[in-house]
C-alpha cells in the first residue's frame, strides 16, 4: 500500500514545499507571486481532506499513510510559516509557538504510542479548529492584498494567525494533561 492513490497525493504536499517557495524567488510582480503562492498553498493543503476521503472510500489505508499525512501537513505549515516570516508578514514568534508545539506534540505522540497509550493523546477537536485557522491564516497572509477589493487579507492574517498561536498553546496543554498521568505511570 506504499503507492496507492492517497499516499501519492500525501507525497505532493511534500512536493509542493520547494514549489510554493520557489514562487517568491521567481521575477515576477509580487501581487502575482503572492496569487501563484496562495493558489498552490491551498490546492495542496487540499489534498489533506482529499487524501484522507480516498483511501477510506478506495479502502486504501495503510499504516505508511497513517503515518505520511500528519508529516506532510507539518512540513507544509512549517514551511509555509518560515516563507511569511521571511516576506515579514508573521511573527517569528507565532512561528516559534507553531513550529515548536508541532515537534513537541509529534514526540509526545512517538512516545505516548511507544508505552502503549497513543489513544490518550489522539487527535481532538482544539487540535482541529487550531488547523483549520491555520490553513485560513496562511494564505490570507500569503495573499496579502485586497480580496474582492473589500477584504485586507494581511490585516485578517495576521489576527487569524495570531488566533492560531493562542489556539496551538491551548491544543499543547489539552495534550500535556492528557499524556501527564500515563508518563507518570511508566517512569517509575
């Protein structure tokens, strides 16, 4: 099950990281990189729901994909984040908050599956409305102009990614608390 349907569009998102980065190197005005960026940021953040409706409809799960998708999401957010901190448009804090929270959490999972009690740090709704924030966040704030002429995706951006951060602290500690008393219970 290494090359099913759903796996390969996992792999895009991984794919897609030195593309959408690429874009703001190329010469070009910046409204258009921002429009090319922002496109394939969301065509392949896309593919997250998409992946995970295939290989349940094709009954294509594995536990390779299992494992791919949640990676591949965070290389994209985390690459994503370092390209808005580098145009200025996030916080290098937020991306601290973000990006650490994701390598803290991926460990406590590693672990928690490790002393046999991952369900207790499965994922939760926080950790979902925390992601959907997120994938609005970032593109508005790769965007950063006028949608519709009404919109300042920028402004929304960065309130939405600020959000984001609020919500990944609150995601950690629900986790933490969730993980504290079987870590407790297997190091003794």
């Amino acid at each position: 099950m290494f090359w099913t349907l759903p796996t390969i569009m996992t792999w895009t998102r991984i794919v897609a990281i030195p593309l959408i980065v690429g874009v703001f190197y190329l010469p070009m005005a910046e409204p258009t990189r921002n429009l090319i960026a922002t496109v394939m940021f969301i065509v392949f953040a896309a593919t997250d729901w998409l992946d995970g409706y295939l290989a349940r409809k094709l009954n294509q799960t594995s536990a390779f994909g299992a494992f791919l998708d949640p990676v591949a999401d965070k290389f994209l957010v985390c690459a994503a984040l370092l390209v808005l901190v580098h145009l200025q448009r996030a916080d290098v804090f937020v991306a601290l908050i973000i990006i650490g929270r994701e390598i803290a959490i991926s460990a406590l999972r590693e672990w928690m599956a490790r002393i046999g009690a991952g369900k207790s740090v499965a994922v939760h709704m926080i950790g979902k409305v925390k992601t959907t924030v997120q994938m609005v966040a970032i593109p508005f704030l790769l965007y950063d102009g006028r949608l519709f002429k009404v919109i300042d995706t920028g402004l929304w951006g960065q309130w939405l990614i600020w959000i984001s951060a609020v919500l990944t602290v609150w995601s950690m500690v629900y986790y933490l608390q969730k993980a504290i008393p079987e870590i407790r219970a297997h190091s003794k």
